[in-house]
C-alpha cells in the first residue's frame, strides 16, 4: 500500500521527525510504499495547498499520516478543511498533539483516525486491514470517528518495545537540505521517555495517559527505556556512510546520560564505529564526574543543559523541577574541569514570575558562563500540569497563542503591558545582561546600552534594531579580542566569543 507522511514544520527549525523515521522504517519492512510531505519555508516547501494537492495526488496513497506537534495545529486544520475535495483515502494523525488531546483532533476536518500514543504496531496493522479489506475498528491505540459522529476510543497497548524495532528510516527526510541547516550535524536519539515529572513537558501526561487507558498496567520504568546499542550505532552509521559530510552527532534525547550502563556500552562502541565529536543533552541531576569522562572519552564536546530558571521558587512551585541551582554549578563545573563545553536552555515569561525572578536566571547563567545560551519564552503546552495552572488563573491568550509557530520570542499569556514589554527586552537582549557580569570592556557598553533600552517605550523599542547594534559591538570586542556573549543566527541563541562552537 502507498502510505504518505505529512510533517508540519512550519516557521520552526527543521529537524528530523523520529516519529515519522521509525514508522516509515516500520512500514518499508512490511513491503509499503513510503512517501512525505515535509514542510518547511527553510527547505523550500512553505504551506501551499495547490502544491500539496499536486503532490498528494502524484503519490496516490491508500493511507495519509498527518504527524503533528501543538504548534502546528492551526496549519493541519486548513489543510484538513479542502482535503476531501480531492482524496478519498483513509486518513490519520499522530504525535504528541494528538496523543495529549486526542478527542480534539478527532474533530479535525477529513479525519478518520487518531493514534493514542505510539504508533508503530497501530499503523502496521491499520495499513494490513486495509490492504486487505479487513475490519479495523478494534485496532488498540487508535481512536475513530464515526459517520454518525460517535467514537470509537480503543485502549493502548504497552509501551513499544525498542529491541523489536527496525533502525530508523531517517533517508526518508531530504537530508542533503537538512544538514547544511544544522551545520552538518547529524540529529538522533537512543531513548524515549524521561524519568523526571517537570510540569512544563508532556512527559508526566503522557504516562498518566498510558496508565489511564492501556490495556496492561504500565510504570515509569516500563516508560523510559533504550534502543538496542548495535540499532542506535547503526541509526549513525547508516546515515553518515551516504553522507560524508557530516562533521558531527547530536543525541537530543531529553537526557542522553541517563541509564549508565547503556552509556558506558554504547560508547564503548562509539568510540571505535562512529568516531566524531558529539553533542547530547543532560539533565544536571543525572550528571557526575564519571560519567562526563565517559562523554568526553567517547567523543563529546559540548553538553546541552536544562538550567531553565534561577529561582529556585519557580523550579520548585511551578516547574514542578527538582533541579537546584546548586546541581546545576555543579554540571557547569564538572565540564569547565574536564574541558567541555556547556550550552544552557532556560525559559523566562514563565506564570508568576517576577522581574528580579528573571534576572534570577541571567545571574545563574553569568555565574556558569556556557559556551552557549539559549532563552525561550515560556509556551503552555495543552495537558500539561502548567497548562492548567495557567487556564485557572486565566492566563492564556488563546489567539495569541494559536498565532505562534514556536515559543522562541514572543509569550502568550497576559502579561500587564509593561512586563509583556520587559520580558521581549530581556528575552532579545539577554546577551547584553549576560556581558555586564564580565568585568570587561564589554561590561562597559552593554550597561550603558541596557540603561538606553530599559527607558524606551514600547514604540521606541519596536524601533530599535537590536540585531544590527549587537552586530556591529560584537564585530568591535572581536577585533580587539574583547570576551562577549553576542547574538547567533537564531533570535533566541547567544554565543560566547571565544568559542569553540562553530569552528
Ligand atoms: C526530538 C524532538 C524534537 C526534534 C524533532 C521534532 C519532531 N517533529 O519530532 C526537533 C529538535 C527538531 C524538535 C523541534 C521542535 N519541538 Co520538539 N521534541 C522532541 C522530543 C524531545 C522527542 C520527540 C521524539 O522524537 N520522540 C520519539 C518518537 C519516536 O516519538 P513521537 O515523535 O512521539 O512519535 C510516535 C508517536 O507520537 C506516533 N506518531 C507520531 N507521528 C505520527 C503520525 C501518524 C500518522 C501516526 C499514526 C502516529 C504518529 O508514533 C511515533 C512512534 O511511536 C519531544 C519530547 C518528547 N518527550 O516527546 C519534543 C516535543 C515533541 N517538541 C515540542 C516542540 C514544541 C518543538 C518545537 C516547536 C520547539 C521550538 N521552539 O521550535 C520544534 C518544532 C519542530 C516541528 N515543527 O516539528 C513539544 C511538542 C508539544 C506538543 N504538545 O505538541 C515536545 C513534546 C516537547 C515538550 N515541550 O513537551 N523537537
């Protein structure tokens, strides 16, 4: 049968969708046809209608799998709305929006089915009954609408076991345009699941929603589990050996070091088969000396942290993130110790967060000083434990919300004006407050230009163009030498300089 991916990336950063990856790889081995629709304005396939028509009809597929994160959502119903001018085929969508608010999803236009979950063995058997014109209404994850409006909501089976399954099918996504947009990194994972409760992450949900409705009872440790090391080293292999280009291997799992044994044996053989600099993300708590030389043996440069917030009341009362500041110097120094670099995700605009709260982070972050800083603004994501605290306390913007692609920049809960104002200030020029900490002579100016930015109003501030000021002192301090954090490609990215990030 012809099965056709769409993935909706649209006004993010594209990345490969492992969702779609190991479904695909799934489906290839039953002898299915696999086609994508990958859009993307970076990759040159922005939102157009009459092209996905073309495309979807070129393909002619039996089944079309609609994959999808919350942001994307006002996207996919547009393009549901006209979908059943033209095709008459079953169609179904995925993901962790669906899996959080399935019953939403079922309301979309044109669609039959939503997976509940994870979807390897749901769509293997959707696909078979449908090839062969069987009775699918009992698949377990998948939940239907019926013509006459009812659903039918079938249970879910365990969670999948990762030994069982092929290695991904990353080729399925236009890698040769992919990777120059990620400087040549190549990205991948070896887990899923993640052991922590943080309030902010579908994580929690997503196991209450197991535990609420599989078939079998499930636990946290059924949850989190690894890929097979031989699968994991062969996701890489497969990939760099048709693609010399690539320079270096991102593990974005939520926390790469996690399981120690799995560490130790998969870099064992990293080390020997794969060879190149690697990045991975760490949660601080699960970090040690040990396991960094492990890292740092098998190839890792740089290790990518959620520091988050500098209040520990907000990491405590609304981030539900039992991460002290404390661990996190800890993390920070166990890497300046051993020569690594360190990259720092943290989120400001967050509810109940006040102004000196804010300054809160760009302390911890000026007192760990990585390599690389990134702020986003906080996004209330549906389902999740601070979604709700938001919606009680009627914070949520719902139009404000439903127009952002990503939660780079902008925030979306009612903020009074003027912190709305301070926190866009603060969220762009970030860099600047991290440079006052430096006792240099970028201190120097950055005090004076904050001084500048602090007073203007809102008009003069959509004025300033910040891009091309923090430009032109970067270009300054590196003549001379100067350390300095400044801003990098991405609005929410600063770059220490000197740095060894980009060489
Ligand atoms: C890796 C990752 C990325 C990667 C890949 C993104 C992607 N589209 O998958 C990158 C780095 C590119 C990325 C970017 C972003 N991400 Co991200 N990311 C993750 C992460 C850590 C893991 C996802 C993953 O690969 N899991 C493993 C795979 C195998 O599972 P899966 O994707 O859920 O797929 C399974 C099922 O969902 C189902 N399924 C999936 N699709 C389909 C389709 C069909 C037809 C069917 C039947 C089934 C099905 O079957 C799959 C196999 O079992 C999750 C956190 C998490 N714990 O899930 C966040 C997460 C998915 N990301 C999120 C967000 C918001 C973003 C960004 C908007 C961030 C930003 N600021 O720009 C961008 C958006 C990019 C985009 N438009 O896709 C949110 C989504 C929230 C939500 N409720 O929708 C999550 C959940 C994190 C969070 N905050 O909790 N991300």
């Amino acid at each position: 049968m012809n099965i056709m991916f769409i993935n909706f990336n649209i006004g993010s950063t594209p990345g490969i969708n492992n969702g779609i990856a190991i479904l695909s790889a799934v489906l290839k081995k039953e002898g299915h046809r696999v086609g994508l629709i990958f859009l993307n304005e970076e990759l040159g396939y922005g939102f157009n209608l009459d092209e996905m028509r073309k495309e979807i009809m070129g393909f002619n597929p039996g089944i079309l799998g609609i994959s999808l994160i919350e942001t994307q959502l006002k996207y996919a119903a547009k393009f549901c709305k006209g979908l059943r001018d033209y095709y008459k085929g079953f169609v179904i969508c995925g993901g962790s929006y669906p899996t959080m608010v399935p019953e939403e999803c079922l309301l979309l236009d044109s669609i039959d089915a939503v997976c509940v979950g994870e979807g390897e063995e749901a769509l293997r058997e959707l696909a078979d009954a449908l090839e062969n014109c069987r009775e699918y209404n009992r698949i377990k994850n998948l939940w239907f609408r019926q013509p006459d409006g009812s659903t039918i909501k079938n249970r879910l089976r365990p969670f999948q076991g990762l030994a069982e399954l092929p290695p991904e099918d990353k080729e399925i996504f236009d890698l040769e345009k992919i990777l120059p947009l990620k400087n040549y990194q190549l990205e991948t994972m070896v887990s899923r699941g993640c052991p922590y409760q943080c309030s902010y992450c579908i994580n929690q949900s997503y196991l209450k929603k197991y535990q609420n409705l599989c078939e079998d009872t499930v636990s946290l440790k059924d949850y989190v589990r690894m890929k097979k090391v031989g699968t994991a080293i062969r996701e890489i292999t497969d990939v760099i050996s048709s693609h010399p280009l690539i320079k270096k291997i991102a593990f974005i799992d939520d926390n790469f070091i996690l399981d120690s044994n799995f560490l130790e044996q998969f870099c064992q053989r990293y080390i020997k088969e794969i060879g190149m600099p690697f990045v991975c993300n760490a949660n601080p708590l699960s970090y040690s000396e040990r396991k960094a030389k492990i890292l740092k043996n098998a190839g890792c440069d740089d290790v990518r942290f959620g520091v988050e917030s500098g209040s520990e009341r907000i990491k405590q009362e609304i981030l539900q993130r039992p991460v002290s500041n404390l661990a996190v110097m800890r993390a920070f120094e166990i890497n300046k110790k051993l020569g690594m670099m360190t990259s720092s995700f943290n989120m400001i605009g967050l509810p109940t967060e006040t102004k000196e709260e804010v300054f809160q982070t760009l302390k911890l972050n000026a007192l760990i000083m990585p390599d690389t800083v990134k702020v986003m603004t906080f996004y209330p994501f549906k389902n999740t434990p601070i979604y709700d605290l938001c919606r009680q306390h009627n914070l949520i913007d719902y139009d404000k919300k439903l127009e952002l692609d990503n939660y780079d920049t902008f925030t979306c809960l009612k903020f009074p004006r003027e912190h709305r104002l301070f926190l866009q200030k603060v969220q762009t020029a970030f860099n600047w407050y991290l440079n006052l900490s430096l006792e240099n002579e970028s201190s120097k100016v950055c005090a004076s230009l904050i001084r500048k930015i602090e007073e203007m109003n809102e008009t003069e501030w959509n004025r300033f163009d910040f891009y091309a000021v923090d430009g032109e002192i970067s270009q300054g301090f590196k003549k001379k030498g100067v350390p300095h954090y400044s801003k990098f490609v991405n609005r929410s990215l600063a770059v220490k300089f000197p740095s060894r990030h980009f060489n």
